[in-house]
C-alpha cells in the first residue's frame, strides 16, 4: 500500500467558528492506480488531497505515505517527504513567468540541491520530449496555450520522480480540447506505471480514473 489513511479529521479555526472539513476518512490507495477524489464544492476534497500530499496534517487520525508514518508531522520534516514523495498539478499551472519552459521543469530538481546543472536540464528535456512539448522548451509560460502550460506543469511535477502524482482541479481552467489533452496525458502516465490522484467535482472527469473516492459532507460515502 502506498496510502494508507485511517480516521482523517481536519477542523480549520475561522475565527471563533471551527469548521470540521474532514470529519472521519479512511482511504487506501496502491502504488500505480489513479484514483478520482470527487463530490461537490466544499466536501473536502481539496483537504484531503493536501493532507495524503503532505502539504498540510490532519488535527486526528493516521497516515502511513510509502511506509512511512507522517500524520504526525510537520513543518520542515513534512515538506521533507513531500519534497521526495509527492508531485503537484494545480488548477492554474503555478508556473514561474519569466523562466522558460525547460526551466520551470527543472526547478524542483534546483530546490532539492545536489543535483548539477547538467542533469538538471537533461531530465526537464527528457520528460519535455514524453509529453510532447520538445519544441516549446525556450517559451515562457505567457506564450503557451493553456493545454500546454498544463502538461509543462506535469512534467515539472514528474521531475523529481515522486511516488505519487497529485492533481487538483487540473482541468478546471481549460476547455474542453484541452481538458482532454490533459486527461490523455494521465492516461498515458498511469499506463506506464504512475500512481495518480486527481482532484475534481465533474463526474465526467472523475470517470476517467480507475477508481472514484466519493466525498461527501467531509466523509467518503
Ligand atoms: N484554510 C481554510 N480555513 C478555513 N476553512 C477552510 C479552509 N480550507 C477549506 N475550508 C473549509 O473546509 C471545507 C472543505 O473545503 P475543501 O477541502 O476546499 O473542499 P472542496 O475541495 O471539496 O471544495 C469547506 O467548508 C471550506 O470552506
Ligand atoms: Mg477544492
């Protein structure tokens, strides 16, 4: 088991009022499938993807990421695992615009130190050819079509060889042709081995994964 989440709460404290957004979730997921977390604006999706992506820890609960126990983490040693363990796709891109595509691809790699220059450019460059944008590598984001500054954002968050892709929204600021390119790439990734979570609240999109976790009111029903 790559994921496995036992009892997952999470309240947020909004001024004198706590807001219980993950009230109980279990959810296990294998290494190399891709699931769909799916239901509607403010089940707790979204809390729940950053909590098994380590950006955030539950207020209770268990989680083991990849063997290891990191619910009750955070700060520094969180964004440790998450740094080796867990790339991300948002729903609008996150790119840097005044670096080129090939370096908005190999900035991760520049953040976690120790790997030179050299590779640095020749893993964006290889993973840039996969996903078919070899011929957008000097481009700034400004210059890319929104498919494209997607499948950039992929690729810069497969650069550091995480165990686990992680999705939010990724095609909520798209139309629909490249909303489809973007799923095609998914496909692709998880046909060659990739573990996927996707994030979304259209039932056509989730349709595409293997495996839908269906929240509801801060539980999975
Ligand atoms: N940082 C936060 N502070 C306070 N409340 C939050 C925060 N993030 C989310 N919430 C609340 O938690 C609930 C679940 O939100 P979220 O996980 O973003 O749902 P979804 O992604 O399914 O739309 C909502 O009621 C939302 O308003
Ligand atoms: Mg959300």
């Amino acid at each position: 088991m790559l994921i496995v989440a036992e009892g997952l709460e999470k309240t947020y404290r909004l001024g004198q009022v706590d807001v219980q957004a993950l009230r109980g979730v279990d959810a296990q997921i294998v290494a190399g499938e891709y699931v769909a977390i799916t239901g509607p604006s403010g089940s707790g999706k979204s809390t729940l993807m950053h909590i098994l992506g380590c950006l955030d820890s539950p207020t209770a609960g268990s989680y083991r990421l990849d063997g290891e126990d990191v619910g009750t983490l955070s700060g520094k040693r969180l964004a440790h695992v998450r740094n080796r363990k867990v790339g991300f796709v948002f729903q609008t891109f996150n790119l840097m615009p005044r670096l080129t595509v090939e370096e908005n691809v190999a900035l991760p790699l520049k953040y976690r130190g120790g790997v030179p220059r050299v590779e640095r450019r020749a893993r964006a460059l290889k993973l840039l050819e996969r996903l078919g944008l070899a011929d957008r590598i000097g481009h700034r984001p400004d210059e890319l079509s929104g498919g494209e500054r997607q499948r950039v954002a992929i690729a810069r968050a497969l650069v550091g060889e995480p165990a686990i892709l992680m999705a939010d929204e990724p095609t909520g600021n798209l139309d629909s042709k490249a909303g489809s390119e973007v799923l095609k790439t998914f496909a692709e990734l998880h046909a060659a081995g990739h573990t996927i979570v996707l994030v979304t609240h259209d039932p056509g999109v989730a349709g595409r994964a293997q495996r839908m976790i269906q929240m509801s009111d801060g539980l999975v029903v």
